[in-house]
C-alpha cells in the first residue's frame, strides 16, 4: 500500500507541477544510512560524482551506479543488477525516502546526510581488543533448524575493522566498521543485502546479533580460533543412490527449452549453475564464471545457469534475468526454473535428483560423458581474499583435469 501511495503521489505531483524539477544531488561524500529498528541504523557511505553518477562503498568493493532519474520533486536511483531501488526527495545536503524491493514486498526507511565521510560515528574511545584473524562463530545457537556454523575473517587497524564472515553456503562480502572500545559494528550494502553486526567482544569472544535489513535478526557468538574450518564445500551436496547423472529442460531468455542432452553441450565438459539474479554471492561468481568462459570458449567447455526466481510473473522473472546478463556480459545461457519464490525445498522439487539444494550459489561439474563428477555448494568470494583465490586454483584445476580426460 505504501508503494502505491507513493507512485499515486508522484503521479499528482506530476501533473499539478510541471515546471518544478528535483534539485541536483550535491557532488561529494555523504553517509546513508538505513532504518533497520526502532534503535539501529545500517549506514554506507556513497559519492556523487561529477557525471551524474554514484559510488557505493563497502571496504575494498566500490558499486558503481549510474541508473538515476530526476522526476519533478523526487529522485529515483536503480540499483545495478539488482531490483531494488531509492525513492528520495531531498534539499541540498539531506535525502530522505525509501528503498524498495518490490518483489519481496519490502521497505525500508532512508537518510542521507552530505559531507558525513565516515561510515560509523567516530567511536568514543580506543579499541580495548584487536579482532584481527579467525573467528569460530555459531548463529542461532540451540534454536532448531536454524543453527549454523560460520568463519569470522578480520582484520583491525586501529578502531576500523574489514573482513567478512564464511559459511558453508557462501560469504557475508565486504564488511567495513569499527571497534568502539569492546563494542564492534560491522555493515555493508549492495543493492540486494542490507547487513549489520553488532557484537561486545572480550576474553577472545564475541556475542552480537546480526540483522538483515528491517526483517529479520538472529543471535551470534564467535571465539577466536585460528584452526578453525568450515565443512568440505564438495561433500554437501551430492547424488541420490543410483543416479550418476542430472536431467532437466528450462526456457531461456528466448523462450527455447535448454537441456543438456542438445547437441550444444556433447562430448563437452559442462559447468551448472544453480542460482538467482538477486543473490550476490551468485553475481560474484557469475562474474567469474563469465570471465572464465570468455577465455576459454575455444576449449571443449560449457556452462549453463539454472535461475530460481523470486519475482512475481515469468515475464518479471526474465526482465531480471537480463539485466544480470547485460549488466556482467553473459555469454552463456541462464534458464528460468523456477519463479514466484527462491524456497529452496521447492527448487529441489526441480532437481530431485540431488540430495537437496543448500545454497545458491551451487555449482554441479559433469564430464564429457555426461557424468556428474563433483558438486561444490556455495562461493567463496572476493571478500574472502586467499579463500578466493584458493577457490579459482582448485576450480580450473578441475576443470583442466576434465578436459584433458
């Protein structure tokens, strides 16, 4: 009801004020800052650029935005990629509004201030703890169903602390904040997640709550642990008894029905992917899988994404669909399985097959006889730094060894 009041409002202001424009957003630094409780704020800091455009800061990630539209007395800024977008009103050195996703019917509540450069308020007192390193951390402890383990990556100078959390569905990406005494927040937003951690840390452990976005929370404790591993990513996921093959047929972006059994893809090695537009960890690795392809589309290998679609309609769905493959240069076909919900119960419904689908991303490698010959759930991405690498090493060394079969 709030989107179609908005949208009503606008349209009035539309007609009733036709000579009257949006004030240009003021070139510079200026901190976000998003209304996640009635006591927490997510902020983010972003510049206004000299061509109209925007950058978004998360530790060592920089988003660049450009999809900004003045109407009358509002601004509109669509996120790259993703769907969800800024509706704004502002003066010269404050913007207010909301930011919207209008598939997951939600809202949040904006502010940005202009010349507001640091993410965090400047912190009370010194640092009294270095959390640099490896932290052995469980969400949701002792609560049924919803109890994980991660792996907390930081590194502190000073009161400013990066890093990110692993788990074994893939990464919580850049997370940029700061040490306040024994109090630490943490934050990053990309246009799909709206994370914040808050935590009191001593004697080399940690209790905090991480919150994503206005709807939902949970608990978290860590203890530093520099031995700590997550679970093996390639023994997650894996074939039911008597299968050693996948099998399925999903429209592309064209409306064709796509199966591995077409003569595109025999006698190749073949790389699946299963993931959404709308998840980020899938965006990092579709990036560089996309890369991977266009360096070697002269070798015996193909990929092929498997989307599950959280937007309302089939037509919605592919809308998004392509505005991934524009916006990161996709050259491979990404197949629409599923839309109307991301429910990964439901998307196993696809792939029976598999004992289950944990993660998005998921990444099924088959050789050229068609044979299933790993599963590797999650990514690790660029915010995880030597796991990223690491990561790149292990895959083309695989997919070599495939090929040269």
């Amino acid at each position: 009801m709030r989107i179609l009041f908005f949208l009503l409002s606008f349209i009035m202001l539309s007609s009733c004020n036709p000579d009257y424009y949006a004030i240009p957003m003021k070139q510079g630094m200026w901190r976000g800052e998003l209304k996640i409780s009635d006591t927490e704020t997510l902020p983010f800091n972003f510049e206004i650029t000299a061509k109209k455009g925007m950058k978004i800061f998360n530790a060592d990630e920089v988003i660049l935005v450009d999809d900004i539209d003045y109407r009358n007395d509002s601004i509109f800024i669509k996120m790259p990629v993703f769907e969800g977008y800024f509706a704004l009103t502002m003066n010269d050195t404050v913007m207010q509004g909301e930011f919207i996703k209008e598939s997951l019917d939600r809202i949040l509540p904006f502010k940005a201030v202009y010349n507001k450069k640091t993410r965090f308020d400047e912190p009370n007192q010194k640092a009294t703890v270095d959390i640099s390193g490896n932290w052995e951390a469980v969400f949701s402890k002792g609560i049924k169903d919803e109890e994980y383990v991660a792996k907390g990556i930081f590194k502190q100078e000073g009161n400013k602390v990066t890093g990110t959390f692993r788990t074994a569905t893939g990464d919580y990406r850049y997370l940029e904040g700061i040490m306040d005494g024994d109090e630490l927040k943490l934050s990053t937003f990309d246009g799909a997640h709206a994370f914040l951690f808050t935590a009191t840390v001593s004697n080399n452990a940690m209790q905090g709550t991480f919150y994503s976005g206005n709807h939902f929370n949970e608990p978290f404790i860590a203890k530093r642990n520099d031995a700590f591993e997550l679970p093996d990513e390639n023994k997650l996921t894996f074939l039911k008894d008597g299968y050693d093959k996948i099998a399925f047929s999903f429209p592309d972006t064209s409306g064709n029905k796509v199966s591995l059994s077409d003569e595109k893809f025999k006698n190749k090695v073949v790389v699946v992917q299963i993931m959404g537009s709308w998840c980020p960890n899938c965006l990092d690795e579709s990036r560089y899988f996309s890369e991977f392809y266009k360096e070697n589309r002269d070798k015996d290998i193909e990929f092929i994404a498997l989307a599950f679609e959280y937007a309302k309609t089939e037509a919605s769905a592919f809308k998004s669909i392509e505005r991934l493959k524009d916006g990161v240069g996709i050259n491979y076909p990404i197949l629409l399985a599923q839309y109307g919900t991301s429910d990964k119960d439901k998307a196993h419904e696809k792939l029976p097959m598999l004992n289950r689908i944990l993660s998005y991303p998921t990444s099924i490698f088959i050789d050229r006889n068609g044979k299933v010959r790993k599963i590797h759930t999650g990514f690790n991405g660029p915010a995880t730094s030597e796991k990223y690498v690491e990561f790149k090493k292990e895959f083309e060394s695989f997919v070599n060894e495939l090929l040269e079969e």
